[in-house]
C-alpha cells in the first residue's frame, strides 16, 4: 500500500502537468481557430470556390490530423480546432488539395463541390474522366479540379483512358484532339507524344492557359509532380513566369504539337465513330477528344460605353507596363486585389479599385489586409459599392452611391470572372449538374 501511494505520488505530478499543459495548448488552438472563423465569418467569407471538406462531428475525433496535412496552413489558415474537433474556419482559403481526407483515421471528411447557398456546374464524368458523350473526355479544373499539380496528373491519366480499346484503322485525321495548353492539356500532349499517336492540341490563348493570366510573379505551385517524357519536377514554390519558362523549354525539347490562337467553335458527331472539330481556323476530324479548356471561359464585361477601347483589358500580365499612369481595376476578387496592389507598387502610379459590392467577401484575407494598407498609405484609392457607366479616351465615369465620380483614366483591368463553358458543353451534348454540397 505504501509503495503504491509512493509511485503514485511520484508519478501523478508529472502527469498532471503534462496534462495541463496539454488542455492549455488545446484552449489556445481552440481560441486561435475561433477567432478566425468569426472573424472570416463576419467578413461574410463562407464559401468554398470549390472542392472542399464537409466534416462529420459525430465521426471526428479532434486529433488534428488533418489540420496538419493540409499543404496550405503553411500560408495562411484553413482547418482548425474548435471545441475538440475539427472545422473548415477558412472556408475561401481551401483550394481542394484534398490531403485532409485522406489524413482523417476516423473516416470523418467528405470532399464536395459546391454549398447549400453557391452551387457549382460540374460535368458529369465517369471514373474514367469520359462525360456523357462517348469518347469525349474532360480533365482538369474543368473537371472541378483546380489545382496545376492535380490538373497534370489528371492530364496523363485521362489521356491513358482514353486511348484503351483504340482502334488503329480509324479513318480519322487524328487520334486524339486535346482543346486547351493548360496544365491538364500539356500534360496529355505529352503523353500522346510519349506513345506516338497521332494528336494535335489547340489553344485559344497562349501556353499555360489559366496559368498565362496570372499576375506577374503569383506563386502557382506548391508541390513536385510527374510529368511524362520529363520525369518527377520537384517545384516547391514556383511562379508563374517561371512555370512558364519550364514548359515553353519542355515544349521545343519534345516538339509537341499546339495550334495557339485557335479557339473551338463546335464539336460534333462527323457520322462515323469520331467527331468533327470546328475551330476559328478550319475543321479537323478526330476518333476521340479531351477537353482541357479550364473553368474561366471567355471573360466577362461591364457593358458599358467606350469598354471597347484597346485600354481596357481583362487580365493583368504585368504591373511595370503601367508605370506613371492612371489605372483603373475593376472587380472584388483575389485577381482584382492582387492587380490592384501590385501596379500601386510601380512608381508614378495612381490606382483606383472599384467594386459593387460593400465587402471583399470573396478574396483572401492576406489580399484584403494588402488593400488596406495601400488605401491607408493612400497608394491606392478604393470605392467600394460603386459601378462602372462608361470610358472615354482619358476618363472613366463611376457612380457611386448615385453620385457620379469622373477621374482620369490611361488603363483599366476589368477582373470581373469568365462566363463559365456550360454553354458549349451543353451544346455539345455534355451532360452538366450543379453540385450543392455533392460529394
């Protein structure tokens, strides 16, 4: 008796405070993880843009597993621990890597697409990345897949699928027609080079797709990923013009085939086994097509006068071309707050932001924090909840709030999203669902 009380004397003290250390440390993470899931909350930063982690309270344990996986906590926060388990309190910081999922022991994580409140357009794909009409194939953000490393492997793997149960005596000019020289795209016109087939890959724009229209010098990619013919890229943080470069490299080392400034006006059947190609350029004839165009389609305008001028443009590529000049960026997402900032960094510059609305419900917190600082620093002028009504030569006209603002104008970057391709792949017989919270 006496021994035991002895060791548990000896014993119990250490543990006690072992353990009080350890419920501290879970009150801290508690109070750190609520605190910015109120505060998102209040900024009305609610919605995923698309896959994300639908958790299950009864399932989850709160080891925080998955709060660890997640490759994105690094830069900013995602998951966190409130109340001993595990929540999505960044919502619009999730980028779908989808690590969280697979880290959970407890099976407590579903991925979705889309909200109650937001639904997202999905193609209706089978496994085998084909959609509802036969041997033609998606991959890619398109797909719902957003990030590049998953939009490369998604490439070569669609790519792979498709060509099973080819038949080499088609009468076609082509086995395979990729649309699109984005991540998903180059990484498909390399495996097809790779096996020898017979393929030609279209682009409307220039190599990179979506990645072309980043800003200068955005971070585009986080992670190592294999590429076929050119073996395991271990990039870490890479940006944009430097992703660029590497496949532009890729792309003369390999001779790859890719028809830039050709935009797809229709697909459809060419009454045989393949389908018949319609591009802005001439016709093609092809046993099989994988659509790896992106989800940002053609952009969307204000619909004003004077939009039509050679100033207004619906990207930013680089913030220096802007110097010394009255700039006007249009928008209240990531890509209009990082314009904005970035060209209020040039010397001579004067930057004015506008949105509709009365709040950056839809940007990152880092992004909205920046434009904060420059409006304080009085770098950039901001008016929220006003609207574009037209352009001249040298001005553009907003009202805000019914008055009506005139200011000087040299350039404007309208960041106002795309019109998303439902309407062509429902014209061309794709079967489209939106997803509220489908996993």
């Amino acid at each position: 008796m006496k021994e035991s009380i002895l060791l548990l004397s000896y014993y119990l003290p250490p543990l006690l405070l072992i353990w009080g250390i350890y419920l501290g440390l879970q009150k801290l993470k508690h109070r750190h993880s609520h605190s910015i899931w109120q505060e998102e909350s209040e900024a009305g930063l609610t919605e995923p843009a698309s896959l994300h982690p639908v958790i299950d309270p009864k399932r989850c344990m709160g080891c925080g597993t998955c709060v660890i996986a997640c490759p994105e906590q690094n830069n900013h926060p995602v998951l966190g621990l409130i109340g001993g388990k595990a929540k999505l309190i960044a919502p619009t910081n999730c980028i779908g890597h989808g690590a969280c999922k697979t880290a959970c022991p407890f099976d407590a994580i579903t991925l979705v697409f889309g909200t109650e409140r937001r639904g997202v357009d999905i193609p209706v794909l089978k496994p085998n990345f084909e959609t509802t009409m036969p041997d033609i194939f998606i991959a890619g953000e398109l797909g719902g897949m957003g990030l590049i490393r998953n939009a490369i492997e998604q490439g070569y793997k669609a790519l792979d699928a498709l060509m099973e149960g080819r038949n080499p005596q088609h009468a076609h000019d082509y086995d395979i027609i990729i649309v699109g020289a984005g991540p998903a795209g180059f990484s498909a016109a390399l495996r097809a080079h790779e096996l020898g087939l017979n393929y030609l890959v279209v682009e409307q724009d220039s190599l990179g797709g979506t990645v072309f229209q980043f800003p200068r010098g955005k971070l585009v990619m986080t992670a190592p990923v294999e590429l076929p013919i050119v073996g395991k890229v271990k990039f870490t943080e890479t940006t944009k013009e430097e992703l660029l470069e590497f496949w532009s490299r890729v792309e003369k080392e390999t001779g790859i085939h890719i028809n830039y400034q050709e935009k797809v006006e229709n697909i459809e059947p060419d009454g045989k086994t393949g389908y018949r190609i319609t591009t802005s350029k001439g016709e093609y004839n092809t046993l099989k097509v994988l659509l790896a165009i992106g989800r940002r389609g053609t952009p969307r305008k204000l619909g004003v006068p004077g939009e039509e001028q050679s100033k207004v443009v619906y990207r930013l590529i680089d913030p220096e071309q802007y110097r010394g000049e009255h700039v006007l960026v249009v928008g209240g997402g990531d890509s209009a707050l990082e314009a904005a900032t970035s060209i209020a960094e040039q010397p001579g510059t004067t930057v004015t932001l506008s949105y509709r609305s009365g709040s950056f419900s839809r940007a990152k917190k880092k992004n909205r924090q920046k434009v904060e600082t420059a409006d304080e620093n009085g770098t950039l002028q901001v008016l929220m909840n006003s609207n574009i009504k037209s352009f001249t030569e040298k001005h553009v006209t907003i009202e805000q709030q019914k008055d009506l603002i005139e200011i000087p104008n040299d350039a404007a970057i309208v960041c106002a999203g795309g019109i998303l391709p439902t309407g062509f792949l429902k014209q061309i017989g794709v079967e489209v669902d939106t997803k509220h919270g489908t996993a």
